[in-house]
C-alpha cells in the first residue's frame, strides 16, 4: 500500500517529511511528488519537480525565470494530475494527501480531482474555512482546516499534520468487508421543490432492483454526475431536475456549466429528462442579487438563497438549449413534461405560477425535439405520483430494452 504526498518540498519538505515519517510508522510505504518551483527540495522526491513540469507541458528552468506564481501553479497542478492518475493506474496509489497554504492546495487538489471517485483523498490546508469550491469542484476531497499556517513544525502543527495522514492511511487501508448486492445504478436530480417527485421515483426504482445515486441540482452536483457517468459508473438517468441550465443561462449562481445534459447522451445510456425547476434562477441572500434583475419576481427561500422566476423569453432559450442537447444523444432519450407546473412553487395557487411562461418552454421543446427524442407529456405538476410513475416506467422500459434491467 502506498500514499502520495503531493507538495513544495522546496518550502514545505520539512512539514511534509513529517507527514511522511508518520505514515511510514504505520507500515504504509509513501511516494512523494515535489511540486515545488523555487528551488531545490529539502527532502528527497520520488518523483521531481522536473518531471512534474515536464509532465504539464512546461519546462521547469523557464518557470523558475518566469516567475509567475500563477502560471506555475496551474503547470505543476496539470503535471501533478498526469502524475498521480498513472501512479493510480499502475496500482501503486491508494490515497493522496495534501498540505499547505493557498498554492499547495491550488496543486494538490488540481491533482486530487484527476482521479476517479471514491481514491481517498485528504488535505490540511488554511483555505479549508472559507470558500472551497474551486478546490473541491465535482470531487471527493476532503479538507480539513489547518487552525494555523503550516510553516514550521510545532505543538500545534504536528497535531494537524499528524491527524492528516493519520486519517489518509485510515481512509486508504479501512476494508470495511460488507458484501454489496451488485444492482443496475440510475442517477437521478433533485431540488427541494422536486423533492416529492424524485422521492417517489428512487423509491419505485429501488423496489424494482435498482440502486439509485441522487445528486442535489447545485452545479457542483450536476458536474459530479455528469464526471459519473463519464467514468461509466451510471447505467441510466433520470434527470428530473435541469434547472442548472436556467443559473447557466441566466447568471445564477448554480449553473453546472455548458457541458451540462451531454455524457448520458455521449456514452449512450438510457436517460428520461424533464424541466425540473427551470422556473427559477438561483441567487445567494437577497442582499446579493444582481441590480440589474431588481425588477424581477424573488422568492426568498431562506436566508442563504434568493429564487428569481424565468421568464417567458428565458424559457424559449431553455427550452432550445435542452432540445440541442437531448437531440444529439445516441441512446434512448426521452423529454418528459408536467404541463401543470414545474416545481413545488409552480403548481396552483403557488407564487411562480405562470403557465404562460411553462407553456414557452414546453413548445420550444416541442417544436425543437427531433423525432429520435422521445416526448411525452402528462397532466399533472411535476411532484404528482402520476407524473413520477411516468418518468420510471419509461426509463424501466429503456433499460429492459437495453439489457440493463435488473434481472
């Protein structure tokens, strides 16, 4: 078993030689990468920091006289990325570990999200309390705050780092020997005003024989499915809720950016896709709402997040996007409206209620979808069973036809 320890070994090769030493003090064998730029490493790599460069496509020489931090960084976080992913696919990487300030974890994590799902992977950091998302993105990384800057070897730094491969080896070497039933996966995606409807269908699902993975529709969860489904993990989809393609197109701030509803149809697996929530557009405290939007419907659904109705012009453009998208799939792929409202806050008598502006959607799509896009529409809200049994029954359908049902 080995562990990886990505890091400045030119600044940080006395804290990251700790961080080594204790995990060797398990029985665990470590394979340290120097991502350091500045100079000569105080600990001797496994792998350099030319190599590392080199495999980001620079040279280090003309880094070091650059001397642009920045440019650096994201060259030795490429060449990390190419790094740990061959130590990972020759099986001599179990789990990586990351240490430092902004840069390292900048290099670390840029490494970290290369590799696929469930490889553990830990960092201390000072940037863990705060903003983490540009560190994280669609991964499993897990962050812990370093309390204090890891410069130095002290009573308080020892502890973190101490506690930091501690919990990499534990992560890395837990076996916990539970024999998995092994089931056709369907991801499905969820918002808290499509709760009801996605409830209903993973729970039809799992009766059936299925597992289900539901991603929570906030960008971050739409990417991580989408990352899922590329590495070939998903076996069908039930994309109940696109309303990242409405914080895309609008400037909310939940947007999963432009390769959203493309891998299901890229790799050619089952997918039932419905217009989950593109009634609104995603913002943070009222406070943060663009002036440029001050004359829209709001709907503050809690302190933290501000929810602005789409309009009908907006919802043509939702509609052709979504119909591209689904047009060019090369599996089975169907469009599934609820013609009485969209979310929980569209149905009647609910303050985004505008079937003027639904009803732009679902023609856009109508008239958009080619004849290979399957489109079904029901007379119901979207979080009615009648409406939920419809998206099931058709990707049950496809999977049967496909070979992938359960038996």
């Amino acid at each position: 078993m080995s562990i990886v320890i990505v890091g400045t070994l030119d600044t940080k090769g006395e804290e990251i030689g700790f961080a080594r030493d204790v995990i060797e003090a398990q029985g665990v064998d470590v394979h340290l990468v120097d991502v350091g730029v500045m100079g000569g490493p105080t600990v001797e790599p496994d792998t350099d920091a030319r190599t590392v460069a080199e495999a980001g496509g620079e040279d280090l020489d003309a880094l070091r006289e650059a001397g642009d931090r920045g440019a650096a960084i994201e060259a030795m976080g490429a060449g990390a990325a190419e790094i740990v992913t061959d130590l990972h696919r020759e099986g001599t990487l179990d789990g990586v570990l990351g240490l430092g300030g902004s840069g390292n974890t900048s290099v670390a994590t840029a490494a970290m999200r290369a590799l696929p799902v469930g490889v553990p992977k830990f960092v201390a950091s000072t940037m863990a309390s705060g903003d983490t998302e540009p560190y994280i993105g669609a991964s499993d990384i897990a962050l812990s705050y370093s309390v204090a800057d890891i410069e130095g070897l002290n009573q308080l730094s020892r502890t973190i780092i101490s506690n930091a491969a501690l919990a990499v080896v534990g992560m890395s070497t837990n076996d916990p020997d539970i024999e998995v039933e092994e089931k056709p996966t369907i991801a499905l995606t969820m918002f808290g005003v499509t709760t009801p409807c996605v409830k209903t269908a993973r729970e039809w699902l799992e009766d059936h024989g299925y597992e289900t993975i539901v991603f929570h529709a906030t960008g971050t969860g739409g990417r991580a499915m989408e990352d899922l489904i590329e590495e070939g993990l998903i076996d069908g989809v039930l994309d109940v809720t696109t309303t990242e393609w409405a914080d895309e197109l609008v400037g909310g701030v939940l947007s999963a950016g432009p390769d959203r509803l493309e891998a299901a149809g890229n790799r050619g697996i089952p997918q039932v896709v419905s217009t989950g929530a593109l009634d609104m557009v995603n913002f943070g405290p009222e406070e943060s709402v663009p002036a440029e939007f001050e004359d829209r419907q709001f709907h503050v659904h809690n302190p933290q997040v501000t929810l602005m109705r789409t309009t009908r012009e907006e919802n043509v453009e939702l509609g052709r996007i979504i119909a591209e998208k689904l047009n060019d799939a090369t599996g089975p792929t169907a469009m599934v409206l609820p013609l009485d409202g969209v979310s929980a806050l569209d149905e009647d008598g609910e303050v985004f209620r505008e079937p003027d502006a639904d009803e732009a959607l679902f023609d856009s799509l109508r008239e958009r979808l080619d004849t290979d896009v399957e489109l079904l529409e029901v007379e119901a809200p979207l979080n009615d069973d009648e409406f939920a049994r419809a998206l099931t029954q058709k990707l049950h359908e496809y999977m049967q036809t496909a070979g992938s049902a359960p038996a």
